[in-house]
C-alpha cells in the first residue's frame, strides 16, 4: 500500500516556522523519524519512506499555498496513489492550538491549500489532519497572525503536537481515518 503524505506549506525562508507552515514542519519531522531526506522533485520537495509494509511518499508542494492542487495531482498520478491514500496536513484557524482533528473530507474553511487542491481533484473528499492553530489575533491582522512564526510559550504544544502528528499519520495508514478519527479526535494538549 502506498500513501502520499502531504505537508501544506509556502517554500521560503520568510515562511519558515509560521503557523501557515506547519504541514511542512510534519512532513519534516515525519521524515526525521523515518531517517529519510527530501529532494526537490516536480512540483515538490520529496521524500520516500516504508514503515510496516506500507510506503510512504512525503510532499511538500513547491507550487505556494494557492496552487498546492497541481502538486497533489501531478504526485498522486506519478505514484498511482488513491485519494483514500492521500493525507493532507493543514494549519486551521478554526481549531484551538491545544486541537488536531483529523477529517475524511470536508469544506476548505477558507485555506487556500485545501482550495486548491479541491478545485484540481474536483471533490472535498480526501482525509486531512487539522493542526489547530488558534486564532488569537487582533481584527484584521489574520494574515499576519498566520504567516506569523510561533510565541514561544506556544512552542511545547505545537512540539508535542507534532510528534503526535507523526503517530497519526502512521496510524491512518494502519488502521484507516475512521479508527484514526476515534483514537485521536478527542486529544487536547
């Protein structure tokens, strides 16, 4: 069986640790876990890993936000990979920092990642994980809240969360986003 793990995020330097990123910072420790690298591929930074029969390919779109679909699309043909099989990690202001929430599908909220890769597969219906980023800002500086880096009193449940994050992933390729959903869902951090 094989997965495509996908971290939303914007490359760059400027985007490196924000809120808006965290997908990558998943991706990335998913990959350290794993003792694989990335390297830069079509449309994405790439990494391959098996864990337990199971393969996992590791993107983090090179596209920007705003055209993550051509990424995911371009990735889940190249490998053959089902969109059962595909995994999307998100930043999501709708959720409290201390939450994940992992999802069969759903709406966009509003994140341009999960909008684009809506409009290029033509369905809200892929799994994703949710990583709760709070929404503890001034009216009208979201963007800046969320292309902000993390306070560092936020740092150990975002840490925590991450390693967390790594756990799910495995998990939804072991026993499915259902039985994922069950054991995570109800996390608080």
């Amino acid at each position: 069986m094989k997965y495509l793990i996908v971290g939303l995020g914007n490359i760059g330097t400027e985007y490196a640790q924000t809120r808006h990123n965290i997908g990558f910072d998943v991706v990335d420790a998913f990959a350290r876990k794993h003792d694989v690298s990335f390297n830069l591929d079509r449309l994405a930074d790439v990494a391959e890993c098996k864990w337990k029969g199971k393969t996992f390919v590791l993107i983090k779109p090179t596209t920007y936000m705003n055209l993550s679909g051509k990424a995911v699309k371009y990735w889940m043909d190249k490998e053959k990979i089902a969109i059962e099989n595909v995994f999307v990690i998100v930043d999501d202001l709708a959720l409290p920092l201390e939450s994940l929430r992992i999802r069969p599908g759903g709406s966009d909220a509003g994140h341009n990642g999960l909008k684009s890769i809506q409009e290029v597969l033509g369905t809200n219906q892929y799994p994703r994980l949710r990583f709760g980023i709070g929404n503890n800002y001034p009216k009208g500086r979201q963007v800046d809240f969320v292309l902000g880096k993390w306070k560092d009193t936020e740092m150990p449940i975002v840490l925590q969360k991450i390693d967390k994050s790594c756990e799910i992933i495995e998990s939804f390729a072991a026993v499915g986003t259902q039985r994922t959903m069950n054991n995570y869902n109800n996390l608080t951090f």
